[in-house]
C-alpha cells in the first residue's frame, strides 16, 4: 500500500509543474488543490468501466488536476478500485508522488462487492451481519449505516480498495439524507457526534487526514425542512469533540446553474445574520466540492445554460461553478478520453474574478 497523503509541498510542486494556468489552484489548508476535480460516480460493475475509469483519473492527473473524488459504494467498491489502480500506475511510473494528489472518499451506504458474486442481502450477511459489524436495527430503510463498527469496517475496505495507508478525506455520506426517516433529528445529531469521534480517532492513526460531510439536500433546503442542518452547529459538534485543531474541514453538495441553492438561497444562520452556505462556509473556514456540474448532461443539451464568454457548453458550466466564492472545485464524472480532454481545456484559462462572476450572476438573475 502507498504510503503519505497530500502536503503543502507536494500539492505546490504538482500545481508548479502541471503546465495550466496558474490561477486554476486553489490554497485551503496548506494544500493547493486543482479547481476542477474527477468524479468516479456513474458506470456499470465491469471491467471495462474499470479500465475506462483508471484510464480517465490518469488522464485527469497528467492534465493538471490532483482531486480526485470516489465512494465504497459506487460501482459497488469497484470506483475505489479504478481510482487505487490509477494512481498506484502513475507512482510507480514516477508521473507523480502520493503527496502530491488530494484523495477522497466516502462511506456510510450500505454496499456489496461486484468481485464477490453473492447477492446483495448474502453479501451483507456474510461479511457484516455474521462478523458483527452490522447488529439488527443498524441499517435504515434508506439503505444506511452510521454505527461506529460499520463506518470503521469500511474505512478499511476503502483504504485496501484505493491501495493506500492514508485517505485525505472522508465523507460520511448522505448522513441525514439517508437516516432521517428512520431516526429523529437529536438522535441524529447524536450519532453524528459519534461519528465525529470515529473520524477523530482514525486521523490519530493516520487513516485519514480531514473528515467532512458529502450531502445532497441538508445544507440547501430551509430550516424548516426534516433534512436541514446548521453547518454552524455541525462545526461546533466537530470541536467538541476535537477541540479547536479538528479535522472537519469539507461539505460536499450538488451545485450549478440549475441548482444554484448554495449561492443563491440565504438557509444558514451566523450569530444574527442568515446568509448562503457557501458565505457560511467561507467564514467558517470550511472548503466546499461540488457535485452534478452537468446534471447528469443535461445541461449541456443547447439552449439550456445561458452564453457567455463565448465558451463550450462544459466549460461554461465549470466555468461557473469553479468561480463561485467558497467553491473549492466542481468534482466532474468523465470517462472517455474525448470528454476529459474537452472538460480540462477549462484548466488553460483563468478563471472569472470576483467582479466578473457578480456581474455575470447579475446578468443571469435579472
């Protein structure tokens, strides 16, 4: 397994030597990290996705970006897989070093293993129930574990997965989204507490660096909603339980001209003043990755996003999303080698200043 994890020093030596423009790294937390990111969401269990899904993270490296996104249960473990492969080829080709790549990933869906042919409910029985890990009432309908034993279990797969000692960050995935029908909100926030102290836990022993929460809905809909979490509140359990240094330091949500939300929507409370959770996360100094650039390709259909900059509908889209103030990178699905190369043409040019990107929300919004 590689050993390290992703420093100031190698992320500034990959952004020195990546050949893009220079203004497309971003500093957070003493790492630069490329504006754009790889996604490994979409895809069939196969092993043609899995040489498809390699093929493409080497690509995207060797192009300029070093962030690169997955999830245990995405391909059913064989995401993680593809992403090890890919950068386990590029160490050893001596195309990069471990601490100069930024990688994450996720747990807490339940997921079987596509290489081991045993249904989903006989894999989950043989694997967690029999060996403890999943007790009975663990699970929720929405298919989600957060108990400590479970996340553990798969920090562990994840690590093997991806032929790692260290992950830069985990996600606990879909926290709320996936318990929240199944279990009442101060039970929640009491498991997240836990969940919290697990991570904590794991970065002492050099599993993980940072921890964070990869959501869909609870910090874009209003307060009012059962899914809605304070990202304040959600950073004040973090140092209770970690203290001031704790490793709570992403969110991951869905954001981009069509859900605009995390821009546009004031849902979050800081002191006395309701401001966006990209403002809040800003202020809170905790970095934000995003999710569906292109909606699944809807966007890019013509006629769809709005012109400007006389840019190609991908890098529009991109384009917009990596401008947005609090926004780290916009974390792009990209498997063939055509639309890898299309998309990370937006590293050869800058991205909008801040007056730029007011003016042209002003233009959209009017």
């Amino acid at each position: 397994m590689i050993s390290g994890s992703a420093t100031s020093e190698g992320t500034q030596k990959f952004a020195k030597n990546s050949g893009v423009n220079e203004g497309n790294f971003k500093k957070f937390e003493n790492l630069s990290l490329s504006n754009v990111g790889i996604g490994t969401y979409l895809g069939d269990p196969d092993a043609q996705t899995d040489q498809l899904v390699t093929d493409a993270v080497k690509k995207s490296v060797l192009l300029g970006i070093n962030v690169v996104d997955t999830a245990i249960n995405y391909r059913s473990q064989k995401a993680e897989r593809s992403v090890g492969k890919a950068i386990s080829e590029l160490v050893d080709d001596g195309k990069i070093t471990r601490d100069e790549i930024f990688i994450s990933s996720k747990n807490g869906y339940v997921t079987n293993d596509a290489d081991v042919k045993l249904g989903f409910w006989e894999y989950v029985k043989e694997e967690y129930s029999q060996k403890g890990v999943i007790q009975e009432g663990d699970v929720t309908s929405g298919y989600h574990c957060m108990t400590v034993p479970y996340l553990s279990d798969q920090l562990d797969r994840s690590l093997k997965n991806l032929n790692i000692e260290c992950l830069d960050l985990m996600y606990l995935h879909n926290g709320i989204e996936g318990q929240i029908k199944d279990v009442s909100k101060e039970k929640f926030l009491e498991n997240l507490k836990s969940v919290f102290a697990l991570y904590e836990q794991k970065r002492k022993e050099g599993k993980i660096k940072f921890y964070g929460m990869a959501t869909w809905e609870c910090f874009r809909v209003p307060k009012d909603n059962p899914q809605y979490l304070s990202l304040e509140d959600t950073v004040n359990l973090a140092k209770q339980v970690g203290g001031e240094s704790h490793g709570f330091r992403f969110i991951q949500l869905p954001y981009n001209m069509n859900y605009d939300q995390a821009l546009l929507a004031k849902n979050q409370t800081l002191g006395a003043e309701i401001v966006s959770i990209l403002e809040s996360a800003v202020r809170l100094g905790i970095g934000v990755f995003t999710s569906v650039p292109f909606m699944q390709g809807h966007l890019l259909q013509p006629g769809v996003m709005p012109e400007f900059n006389e840019l190609k509908p991908s890098l529009r889209a991109l384009q917009f999303i990596r401008s947005s103030p609090g926004v780290l990178a916009p974390l792009v699905g990209q498997k063939s080698s055509e639309h890898v190369s299309e998309n990370l043409e937006i590293m050869n040019i800058p991205p909008l200043s801040e007056a730029e990107f007011v003016a042209l929300v002003k233009k959209l919004t009017s």
